[in-house]
C-alpha cells in the first residue's frame, strides 16, 4: 500500500509499504477512507517532535472502514465506519482513569499514531487499544464531517473545556489557523459574550468572522490587541484566553490580554521555549493551562456533530488523492491559495 513515511532529518516520502496486520487482540485494521495533514506532521518533518520516530508512517486524523477487529475488541466490527482518536490510550491506567488519555502510561499510551507507530496517510492502519481509540460513525454523517472528530475538534472540545469558559464570557483566541477555528467552535458551546480572533493572516480572521466564529477580529500591526481587548471589557482584559498560534511573540500576547484571575489556555506546539515574564505578571494571579490534548471527548463530539451542533466543513478548502499528498504537504506548508485544510483520499 501506499504510504507518507517521516524519514528524519526534515524528509518525508510517500512509499509502498505493506499492509498492516493484528499485532495485539485489542487491534483493529481501519482501511483509510478520509485522511488529512496536521501542522504536527510539520513539526516532525522539522524534527520538534523529539520522540517522532524516523520510519513511522504519518498521519494521526482520519477515519475509515474497520476491516478486521482482534479477539479482545467489543466496540466495533469489520464494516463499521469509525473516526480515529489522535491518542491511543488503554484505559485502565491511573491518567486514563481520570481522563488524562495524553499521559497514559502504556508504552503504546498518549499521541503515538504517526509518530511513534504508524499512523494514517496510508491505505490501511493498525489501532491498538482500538475499543478506545475509535468512534464509530452514524450513517447520515459524512466521512468529511467526522474527518476533524479526533484531533482538530478534540483540540478544540478539549481547550474549550479547561479554559473553564462561562455565559457572557469574553473570550480571546490568539492565532485563527484550524486548530484555532476549531477553538472558536468549541468555545461558542459555552455561549461566550464575544469571542475575539487574533492572528497575522486577514484571509483567515475574515473566515472566522463569516462563520461566525469571532465576533472581532484584531491584526497585530494594524490594531493593538492588548488595548482593543481592554476598551471592550471596562479595561479588565479578557476572562479567557486560548493561545493557539504559537508564534515568537503570541506567548506574551497571551498572558497581556487576560484579565486578573483569567485562565490562559496553551494549547499552541512551541517549537521554541517562551519566557513567564513573572515580575511584570505579579499581583495579576493568572492560570496557565497547557496541552497537549486528553482526546477523550470524541463520543460528545460526534454526538454534537450528528446533531449538528458542530460542523467544522468549512476547514475543508482542498481536496486531493493520496498519490498527491507531497504537493499538499507543500501547499499546506507554505500556506499556499489559503490552504486551511486538506480532504486527502487514499
Ligand atoms: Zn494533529
Ligand atoms: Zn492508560
């Protein structure tokens, strides 16, 4: 089958590799129906993912068709349609119990699919622990509905939920690419007041203004966010804040925006380290949370998406086959003709 496989040192190549088999009873083989790029497989390709391992296939958000299940699993059977949970996770250890999917202790446990083991820019996939790692599809949901169900939707579900978000709120986004999108969806569950969008790329504050995501939008270099944020909540700053870009200066954007006692969600992957500035933070008592992602929502989130309380669609800007994943990787990159994200077809 035809695969993108992380070959270190920044190279990625789409090869022929073979078809995965059951290694574990708690397996299951998905064929790949819908697969997309994550700007996580960049950070691998640039070799920020330390514990990325070179001859892994990539891709950790797509759903697919189970084709063959191990004697363990419950959950679901060959012919299900399923999204896949970016983390694999056992459920039985001491942070699964609690939720915490990210840090769990299995050494198959936390973000391992296209990263670690091979994951789903490919024809087929191995899931381990796949009763808990897979959410099965409802019939009138689409495969481009449910594509974002396990990562970019978990991301956003996940920040919206510890930034502990109340009615009337303001809330502040910092960075509008598609995880940030997708916090602005997830935030808007919890009836914000405003939710502010903050991000270099006009195209893209623009489409979440249209959608509905943002109610203002700011530019950095054309409006001072620390100042418009204050002018609209009586100087006090916003309630909550995602920091969702993680660009050289977003960190301290972040903090500046909040008001006192705000919590400040950090769910941007840095590829650098950032400094807490705490002699100027002093007296201002503010939570940091940071992720990565616990992606133990996807029944809610396709529950949500099969209502049509969350449609995150929109994302979708390219399509392409597998065969043209390279050129996608480049356009997605390069940010190239306002890529948000890509539909990839085996
Ligand atoms: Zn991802
Ligand atoms: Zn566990």
């Amino acid at each position: 089958m035809k695969a993108v496989v992380y070959k270190g040192n920044g190279r990625i190549a789409l090869e022929e590799r073979p078809k995965p088999a059951l290694l574990d009873e708690r397996d299951a083989i998905v064929e790949v129906t819908l697969t997309t790029i994550c700007s996580s497989d960049l950070h691998i390709k640039h070799g920020a993912v330390p514990r990325a391992v070179p001859g892994t296939i990539l891709g950790h958000e797509f759903v697919g068709r189970v084709t063959e299940v191990g004697s363990a699993v419950k959950k679901v059977k060959p012919g299900d349609r399923v999204a896949v949970n970016v983390e694999t996770f056992c459920g039985a250890c001491f942070f699964c119990k609690r939720g915490f999917v990210n840090n769990c202790a299995d050494e198959n446990g936390g973000w391992a699919l296209g990263c670690r083991i091979d994951g789903g820019q490919a024809e087929y996939a191995r899931i381990p622990f796949a009763d808990n790692g897979l959410t099965v599809i409802p019939d009138h949901v689409t495969d481009e509905q449910a594509l974002f169900n396990g990562d970019l939707l978990s991301t956003g579900y996940w920040a919206a939920k510890i930034g502990g978000i109340q009615p009337a709120d303001t809330v502040a986004v910092i960075g509008a690419g598609p995880t940030g999108l997708c916090t602005m969806l997830c935030a808007r569950l919890y009836t914000p007041a405003k939710v502010f969008a903050i991000d270099t790329d006009e195209y893209r504050l623009r489409l979440a203004k249209e959608r509905g995501l943002a109610d203002e939008i700011l530019l950095p270099g054309r409006d001072d966010a620390v100042s418009a944020i204050r002018a609209a909540t009586d100087g006090r700053g916003a309630d909550v804040v995602f920091e969702v870009a993680g660009g050289a200066d977003t960190f301290q954007t972040a903090w500046k925006i909040a008001r006192p006692n705000a919590s400040v969600v950090i769910v941007a992957m840095y590829e650098e380290s950032q400094t807490l500035p705490l002699p100027e933070m002093y007296g201002k008592n503010l939570t940091f949370k940071t992720g990565g992602v616990d992606g133990s929502y996807c029944q809610e989130i396709m529950d949500l998406t099969a209502c049509g309380k969350l449609d995150a669609r929109f994302l979708i800007t390219h399509r392409c086959s597998l065969e043209q994943i390279m050129e996608a990787y480049e356009v997605f990159e390069q940010k190239r003709d306002h890529v948000i994200k890509y539909a990839v077809r085996p």
